[in-house]
C-alpha cells in the first residue's frame, strides 16, 4: 500500500471546490446569495474559467494576485482560480485608502489586481511608481469582470489542469492588521486551510454537510475568510454571502431570509444587534415569549476577533437562549486556536485549546509561569504561517522554532480555561503589579449606565501610570461627576484597589478599526 510523503500532490483548490463535486455535491447550494444561489459545480466552473484566464495574462507558479474584493462570489473564483494554478492570492482590507494598497502591490510584487467595482474610485487615486502591477480587473457581482479579464474568462475553458502543488507549497497571505508597524505578509502553505478546518471546523463546531454559515466578518480578514471560504467548502456545507455593510438591519434580514445554522460575529457587532433589538423593543413592545426569535435556526454563535465581554455573553444568551463560543485566532495561525465548546462556556474565558494546537505561557526569561499568572502566549500548530515576507528580524521575533509568540497575555486557570489579560503591549504595570486592561473593562461594563468602555494606562501627576477609562454612556444616562465616582467606586467594590481607574472621561465613540475591533493607541 503506497504511503504519502511530504512531496505527494496536495492542492487547495482541488480539496475545497473538486472534492465536493466528485464527491457528489456538484449540484448542491454552496452560495446563497440576495441576487442568486451557487451551486458547487457553478463555483467549480468559475474557479476553473478564472484559472484558466489568470494563464493566459501570464500568470506562473508563485506570481502574486491581489484581491481587494467585496463578499462576492466572484472572490471564490478568483481566490481557489489563483490557488488552481500555483499562483498566490492576497485579499486585503477593504477600507484603506489608495496610499495603503500601493504600500500593499508593491510590497507584495503583485502582477494583477482583481477590485470589486463599489472599490474602483479609491483605486483610481492611486500614485506613485507601480512597477510591478501589470493587470487591473474590476469585478461586479452581477456583470461579472471587465474587459480584458471579460474576454478571456468568457473564451477560457470550464475544465483547467491543475498545477502540481504540494501540502507545503506557498498557498495564498494574510497581511497582518499593521498595529506596529507596516502591515506584514504572513505566507501561508496550501495545507493551512485543512488544518483549520480539521481542528476548529470539525473538531470545536461540529460541523457537517448540513449547516448554512453566515459570517458578518468579511472574507478579507482571517477569521472572516475561514468563516465564509474555507470551513464550509471543507466539510461540504453552505454559506451566505453579501456584500452589504454587517448593520444589525441587514443582519436580522439575511439571518431570517436563509436561515443559518452557524453565525460568526465580533463582540462589537453583537453589542449592535442588541441594542438595536432592545430600542426596537421600547418602540413597539417586547415580543411574546412563544414567539419564535430571530436567531432560532442557529445552533451555534461564535466570537473572535476581540476578547467577547461576559455581559455581553449573558445578554445574548438570556435573549436568544445561544452560546457564544469566544476564541483567539491570528493572521499568523490563519484562525480560532483557543475556544470555549458547545455546552461548555466559561464567559470571560477564551475557552480551551482547539484540537491540533498546544499552549505554554511565559515570563520575560521564556520560563513558563505557573497556573493563575500571567504569561505571554504561545502557540504550536500545523496552521502556523511559514514566516513574515520581507520581515527577518520580525519572522525571528514571532515564530520560534515551532512556536508562534502571539503577542498577547493571557493567565490559565486551575480547570484549564485561558483568561485574555490584553496584549502585551497594552498592559499597565501599576504599583509594580501587572493589571489586565480588560478585566477592568470588563467590570465597568457591567455597571448599568455602561454601554461601552476602553481602559489605557495613564501618567498621574508624579508621572506613575495609572488606570483611565474613557465611557460610552448608555441613551437615557447623563454624564456628571457623580457618577464618575459612583463607577469608580462600583470597580473598588468588586476588584483590588490598584485597578481602579484615576480618571474617568466620557465619551461619545469608542475609535475602533476597520473591522471593528477598538483602538487603545488612538486613546493614548
């Protein structure tokens, strides 16, 4: 019986969209989308007239394609189409400015760059030298691609040979979100996608041929593009896409139009959604309790992206009778590596290892500290990215040996749950003693005027860092004095002293990223 070796074909795009059609679910939907339903033989024969169409503009193995794309199905084409021929994509951010993705082709070397049409007017601002960029493609969802691309996908076969790749060929990167520094490329292999899905797919949310996903994350973010991409062509489930803005309106509508059974969020959006359902609440009274909610056909809900706040867990569930499966994940290990599992949540934690991936927390001599301190994180796991492009001295830094440092500080208690202490750059040493900025957020959020919270440390008078928190009240709360020091004291009542904020300043808005997650540098 042959065996396989490390330099047997293994090809991403043949596992995700081939296998499902030779497996029988060629006419099965893979897309729902508000315009038309895809099937896997439809996505098959756009990734296959895309690869075909990448050839012949002259793409090789290893050239690079940029993808500035919207939640389309034309993304899939382009992505498994590039990933086909041995070629390399790259989604990247949405929302950046003309500035950030010349930074991003040139960078990258990128040959072609496939943008969505909504995109086309930031593009066109673009300045400087290009050297490297050859192709522009626009995309529309609906007319497809644009001349020249236009011809040659239409003239291009619907069958293309596959290239010869290995499990441990470049596959496609993920830029990092840049929060020091200039965004770096982490390289991913072919493999990366059946590690994550294996482990966090299969072996954390269960899931099956059966379930419908619907991720508000958007398929250029990590999480986001194992949400939507590959976890539900992994195990042969469907997915909804759109390209819509993820507001809790277009939300609801598309949860109760087709009825998903997953359902992927950040913290901050699932904060929206409630409130949104309890202003509509006051405006035309709280549904009857018989009545079905909007949420009824998912069976799992699940958070990453930023630590999800216990209050915010305990509202959801009270409301919608769900879990939110909290988790860590990172660009460097393509997904969720830490999370809580169906039925067994401890709200505040991250939860448990996800099959596949081993933990050890460190001190600043690399000793691993006891259970209930506080550590840097690392993680070991076959989903590991190969090392930053262009970045030495930051691949030396971030992935060591078999470990990857994710740059965030965490405490493991005595049942083996991981506590998210902030990152190691955002943490306060006050009187000498290390305090999360999270847990005290997380105790002020629960006061019942809080709708929002960030905590950065701050120099006193005598220039020694202190706590500051800067709050988003709720609607029907006024800001006062009182009630500054009617919170800090609700933090001294339930905390030490020493993480009682020094200040409290109110606040209209949180600043947050692009994709949602909050800003402690824009405070400082």
């Amino acid at each position: 019986m042959a065996t396989e070796t490390s330099h047997d074909f293994f090809n991403a795009a043949d596992y995700f969209v081939d296998r499902n059609v030779r497996e029988g679910r060629g006419r099965k939907t893979a897309v729902y989308t508000e315009y038309r339903n895809y099937t896997y033989n439809d996505i098959q024969k756009m990734t296959n007239k895309s690869a075909n169409a990448l050839r012949e503009l002259g793409l090789r193995v290893d050239d690079r394609v940029l993808i500035l794309m919207l939640d389309v199905p034309q993304f899939y084409a382009v992505f498994w189409g590039a990933i086909k021929i041995g070629a390399v994509p790259i989604p990247v951010n949405t929302m950046l400015t003309a500035e950030g993705y010349a930074y991003f082709l040139n960078d990258s070397r990128a040959k072609v760059l496939f943008v969505s049409e909504e995109l086309l007017p930031v593009i066109l601002h673009l300045k400087g030298n290009l050297p490297y960029l050859r192709d522009l493609v626009a995309v529309s969802e609906k007319e497809g691609a644009y001349i020249p691309f236009r011809q040659k996908y239409r003239h291009a076969s619907s069958e293309a040979k596959t290239e010869f790749t290995i499990k441990d060929d470049v596959g496609f990167w993920l830029y990092s979100s840049g929060s020091t520094g200039l965004p770096k490329g982490a390289i991913h292999s072919h493999y990366d996608m059946v590690v994550a899905t294996e482990g966090f797919g299969r072996g954390v949310l269960n899931l099956t041929a059966d379930d419908i996903l619907f991720s508000a994350a958007p398929l250029f973010h990590a999480y986001g593009l194992g949400n939507s991409c590959y976890l539900p062509f992994g195990v042969g489930a469907s997915v909804i896409l759109t390209s819509d803005t993820p507001t809790p309106e277009n939300v609801l509508r598309l949860v109760e139009r087709f009825r998903p059974t997953i359902f992927f969020n950040i913290p901050t959006y699932y904060g929206e959604i409630l409130d949104y359902l309890e202003r509509r609440d006051k405006q035309y009274g709280t549904p009857a309790p018989s009545t079905p909610h909007e949420f009824s056909s998912v069976r799992i809900c699940c958070s990453a992206g930023e630590a999800l706040p216990p209050e915010l867990y305990h509202r959801w569930k009270q409301r919608f009778g769900i879990d939110i499966l909290d988790g860590l994940g990172t660009s460097e290990l393509l997904h969720i590596f830490i999370c809580n599992r169906p039925g067994d949540v401890r709200p505040g934690s991250s939860g448990k290892p996800v099959p596949g991936y081993e933990l050890k927390l460190i001190d600043d001599q690399d000793r691993e500290v006891p259970k209930g301190e506080i550590g840097a994180l690392l993680v070991k796991g076959r989903s590991a990215a190969q090392q930053y492009w262009r970045g030495r001295e930051k691949t030396l830094a971030t992935m060591q040996g078999e470990w990857i440092n994710t740059g965030d500080k965490y405490h493991e208690d005595g049942d083996g749950y991981f506590w998210f202490a902030g990152r190691s750059d955002d943490m306060l040493k006050v009187g000498g003693i290390w305090v999360s900025p999270v847990e005290v957020e997380n105790c002020i959020r629960e006061h019942f005027v809080v709708r929002e919270v960030a905590v950065i440390g701050s120099p006193d008078e005598k220039d020694l860092i202190k706590p500051k928190a800067f709050v988003v009240l709720r609607e029907d709360a006024e800001p006062s004095s009182e009630l500054k020091e009617d919170i800090k004291q609700w933090v001294l009542d339930r905390t030490a002293a020493y993480k009682v904020p020094h200040w409290v300043e109110f606040v209209k808005e949180i600043p947050k990223g692009p994709t949602g997650k909050m800003q402690r540098s824009e405070l400082r």
